[in-house]
C-alpha cells in the first residue's frame, strides 16, 4: 500500500497545474464532463499501466531527450489547433458542449494519449515501478492522475462561467506553444 500513496501523491501533485490539466479544462469547454474524465481516465489507466511495466523491465533505458522532443512537437501542434479554432467571426461564441459520443470519447482519449507520452508523470511512474510492484504503482499513479483531471474538469466549468470561450482557448492556445517550447529547449 506504501507504492500506492507514495505513487498517488506524486502523480497528483506533478500534474497539479500541468499540461495534463490543461487539456482536462480545454475539454470541458467542448465536451460533457463525464465524456473528458471518462476518455482521459481510461486513456491514463493504459499509459499508466504501461509506464509501471515499461519500468519493471527496462528501468531508465528509454532515452527520455527523444521522447520529451515528440511531447514538444505534439503540444506545438496542440497550440497551432487551438489557435486555429479561434479564426472566424469575432462575435462571442456559446458554449457548444458536444454530447457524449464514442467519436468524442476516443478524441480526448488520444490527444491525452499522446500529450501524455514523454511526460514527467511517465517517468515517474517507471522510476516507481523499477522499486515497487508494478501493480501497486500503477493503481496509486492512476487514481494520483484521474483526481487532478477532475479536479480540472471542475475547475474548468467555473471557469466558463466568468471568461468567455474564446479567451479560454487563447490562454489554452498560449499555454500549449509555450510549453511546446520548452520542453524543445529543456
């Protein structure tokens, strides 16, 4: 149970404020919350359970420079989709929260999917897995990473209620290059 907390506290308060979060907040601005937290909670299961296993066999092989540049270039084409989003007619828009669909379900399970890949969380969690059993690791990282996508899913509903879409997403936009860029640079 130690491997649990340890690896749920860690988790929780690495993705506090992290992409991660991010993309949680951005989701709900076009989705159901159940659909976000249903679609990035099962999209963190997988990448958490292959985290903890990766690092039960490999340790630290993987060459993390190469993964951090594809987690920099994935979030670049975040930021350059999301500002493309913003073209259009300069009249506020509503808020269109798209029903809860398959289609919508595997789109914010895969964009959270592939952001998530050369993150901090993930390697993390194989550094874990290298020390503790792996099935422990991957239950304390997996409930560590869904409460900070719900706590964002929340957050971001509130949020929506004082600032328009529009500026939601240009901070989202912003947000998702600069990140991008550092971790191209880091």
């Amino acid at each position: 149970m130690e491997a649990v907390f340890i690896a749920a506290a860690l988790v929780f308060v690495a993705e506090l404020g992290d992409k991660s979060q991010l993309m949680a907040m951005t989701f709900a601005t076009r989705f159901r919350a159940r659909t976000v937290i249903l679609g990035m909670g099962i999209a963190c299961a997988i990448i958490n359970l292959a985290s903890a296993l990766v690092g039960e066999a490999l340790g630290s092989f993987i060459p993390e420079h190469v993964l951090q540049i594809v987690a920099g270039v994935v979030f670049l084409v975040f930021a350059a989709i999301t500002a493309w989003s913003l073209r259009g007619s300069e009249d506020e828009e509503e808020i269109a929260v798209v029903p809860h669909s398959r289609r919508a379900l595997i789109t914010v399970g895969l964009a959270f999917t592939l952001a998530e890949l050369g993150d901090k969380t993930m390697f993390a969690t194989m550094t874990l897995a290298t020390q503790y059993s792996w099935v422990w690791v991957w239950i304390g990282s997996t409930a560590g990473m869904l409460l900070s996508i719900i706590l964002a899913v929340l957050l971001g509903k509130q949020i929506l209620k004082v600032l328009p879409v529009r500026a939601v997403h240009a901070v989202a936009a912003v947000l998702f290059a600069a990140l991008g860029i550092w971790l191209l640079l880091g």
